[in-house]
C-alpha cells in the first residue's frame, strides 16, 4: 500500500507541481483523478478533502493537505528531500515555488 494519494487533474498545474515532488523524490504515490466537467469536485466526498473544491489534494494517512505550496512543504519535511544544504537555501526553494501560486 502507498503511503500518499494525490487528487487532481493532470490539467492543473498545482497537482503538476505535487506529482513532480513525489516523483522527484522517488516516493511512490496513487493517483485519484478528479474531472471538473464531472463536477467530481463538487461531490460530498471530495469537499469532505478539499473544502473549497480545489485540486490537488494529497492525503497521507488519515490527514487531507490541499493548497501545492503547503503540500510541497510539508513533503520536504515529511521526505526530507528539497529542504536545501541551510536554511538561506531552503528558504529560496519555498520562494521559488510559492512566487507560481498554487
């Protein structure tokens, strides 16, 4: 069993942002495509995730975490991967991936 699962679109450039994090870090992941022309993200139990109906969302455990940038945070503490040799250049990492928004 995986330890993460990813909701998103591959469409949405959040859940890119998500995907290549996990893939980068070579950490295995399930995938739970959510379409918008479903209205998938409309559903009860998506918005139970996801309260605004956003995409991605990446569950670890019991825990839903949404928003890419808090996501990409908390995997490079989680995974310990792309934290950066101290903490100037773990600080430009997190600039460098909250300035695209997501």
């Amino acid at each position: 069993m995986q330890r993460f699962t990813l909701y998103g679109s591959p469409h949405s450039l959040p859940t890119y942002k998500v995907a290549l994090m996990l893939r980068m870090s070579e950490e295995p992941f399930a995938f739970r495509y959510v379409s918008f022309q479903k209205r998938m993200h409309r559903t009860s139990e998506f918005l139970a995730l996801s309260r605004w109906g956003q995409v991605p969302v990446l569950v670890d455990g019991e825990r839903a975490y949404v928003q890419s940038a808090a996501i990409v945070e908390y995997l490079s503490e989680a995974l310990g991967s792309f934290r950066g040799a101290d903490r100037f250049h773990g600080a430009r990492i997190v600039q460098g991936h909250r300035v695209k928004g997501g």
